[in-house]
C-alpha cells in the first residue's frame, strides 16, 4: 500500500514555497504519495484578532524570515525573490488549484504559481499570470478560470479551510499523516514522510 | 581560529531544551565553541502585548507544541516530561547561569536546568532544584546563588536581555555567528553551525 500525507499550504505563505518545490522528490524517494490541500490562513488568522500576517506585525519576526527564506532558497538552489506585496491574495489560485483535484495538472501548477510569486517576485492574484500558467501546462485557461469561479468550487474551499481548522491546523505548510499526525513547517516535511512511510507499510 | 556561535536561550523555552541538550555534540563535530548567552524573553513578549507565552495565547500552536516536542525528544533519545506549570519563572536559574560566564560548570549547570523542567517535569524557580543541581556538579551551592542574587548579576542580565532585542533576537533558542547572522529554532542549529564554521576558517 502507497503512504500517503496530506500537504497543507495557502499560497500566501512564504515557508510553502521551498516545501512546495522540494516535497514532491523527496516524498519519491520516500514513495508517498502527496495530496495537495490549498487552503486560506486569514480566516484563522482572523480569528486570533490578526488582519495580515504575523510577520507583518511582528516586524523583527518577519525581517528574520525573509533573511532566513533567502538563506533556505540559496541552500536548495531555488531562486528566490521578495514580492513587493506581502501576502498576497490567494483566492484565485487557491480556487484553480482546487478546480485540479485529481487532475495531472494538479502538482504542476502549485509549484509554477509558488514559484512565479517567491522565486520571480509576481502577482498571483493576477488571472494574466494565472492563466499564463496554466496556458504552460498545456491547459485550457479561461475554461479552467471560469470553472474555479463557480459557486461549487468556492464552496470546496471553504469547506477545505474549514477542515483545515477542525484538524487543528493554525499555519502552513501543515502536513498531515493518514493517522492524524501534525507536522509543520518546511522543517518537518521529512519528519512527516518518515512517520507516513512507517504507517503505510 | 576556532569559530563561535552564542547560543541565546531563555530556560523556560521548550524547544530550548532539545538545543541545548544536543548542541555541545554537534557543535564539536563542526569544532565550533559555544557561547551560552542566557536571557529573558518575558519583556520582548510584553512589548507585543502577550503576558504569557505565545503557546498559551494560541491554543492550537500550543497543543501542537507539546505533541510536537514530545516527538522531537523521542527521535533525539532525551526524556520528555511535560511540566504542571508554563512558562515557568526562569528568573532564578538565568542569573545562575549568568553567574557562571566564563566558569566550567556552566554549560552542565544549563543542561541540567533543562533536563530538570522538560525531561522531569520538575520546578526551576525552586531554589532547592537549583542547589541540588550545582552541589551535583560539586559547585559551593549556597555562594553562588547568594553572588547570582546580587545587584551585579541581576544587572549583567537585564543588559543581556537587551542586547537580544537590540540583536533582533524575538524568540528562543536563537543562534548568532560572529558575523552577526541570526539563527531561530531548535531546527537551524545545524545551518548556524554549518555558517559559523565555514567564518571561522
């Protein structure tokens, strides 16, 4: 039986970027397989009385982050460049990567729009650079763009982000094991694909 | 030239005790010295308008904290007991170990502090703990807490507390190199290390 871990992100974070863009060959070389569940953080960010980022708010939090994101990318080779907005509106990127669910697209897309927004320093609430993707992918965008706009869809996000909170998810990148085994953070994706290779066997 | 790296902990930080705990190893192996710089995080927390740790404000970061440090401390072989009380007052056991800057026992005296708090469960703001823990180390036990109580140490603390916030330090353990870069985690002592060593060539 193939393991597999739930991967728990919001566009907007920055940590989902290098976690993103390594976790699909080192879950390969783990053979786990990673479903990917965009959610959004404002709302439970909202509920702890925050209206942006905490490392906006905490400003020496957030001047270590950037730094030490800057660091990470240059460790793993991945370019990296500071968006002039932070965070960014991931509603419709999160919608379109809801819309690929069981779709090959799917992974593809995650880590084109982390790495158009971290890596090259782009709007993801942009449908130019949205559909841009998906057009590389090979995919029919404003077909795609206009399904992710449904009501059925902004539902499936909604429900997602509220299952995020039941599980007891309160940032990203969050990963979970099919036992309900938290883990969270870029730092624990190994921990996690370890203790979700143990349980599957 | 060996390189060094100041170890910035505030006892009653959790994911202190696993840093501390592992870092005289692992700094050896990189041949790096360590600098143990006790401090307290209480007042930059009050300058953010929590009087508690951030764990307790945030239920389910708390709840994810003790799950996650328990399996931390498993993987590391170290005993895990989650205490009665946190945060506990950890001003005590700082100016102890302010005390013994520059003294043998002092890098004993901080793992044993914190194998007492999380691997026992045990109270660091009782003054017994922290004798029985000096005389263990064949340490006269009642002078020094008497020269740890006088307005010298006391002072010596207050400045270092400073000094962490004038570094940009906003959280425990941190890791500073020489050269100023800043370390946060239990997690990033491994790159603090790699960083500082590769300076000290």
């Amino acid at each position: 039986m193939t393991a597999t871990l739930d991967f728990w992100f919001d566009f907007a974070s920055t940590y989902s970027y290098p976690a993103c863009l390594r976790a699909r060959s080192v879950a390969a070389r783990d053979n786990v397989k990673l479903r990917y569940r965009p959610f959004l953080l404002g709302p439970g960010f909202k509920a702890q009385g925050w209206d942006t980022s905490p490392f906006n708010i905490y400003e020496a939090k957030g001047r270590y982050m950037w730094r030490d994101l800057e660091r990470l990318c240059a460790d793993l080779g991945l370019t990296f460049r500071q968006p002039e907005i932070f965070p960014q509106n991931s509603l419709l990127a999160s919608r379109v990567a809801i819309a690929g669910d069981g779709e090959d697209w799917q992974e593809e897309f995650c880590r084109a729009v982390f790495h158009a927004q971290f890596g090259q320093g782009r709007r993801i609430d942009d449908p130019d650079v949205i559909d841009e993707i998906l057009s590389r992918l090979g995919q029919p965008s404003s077909d795609i763009r206009a399904y992710a706009q449904t009501d059925a869809v902004k539902a499936r996000l909604k429900a997602q982000t509220q299952e995020a909170g039941r599980q007891g998810i309160f940032g990203a990148p969050t990963f979970v094991t099919a036992d309900g085994e938290l883990f969270w953070g870029n730092d624990r994706l190994e921990a996690a694909l370890r203790w979700a290779a143990r349980k599957g066997k």
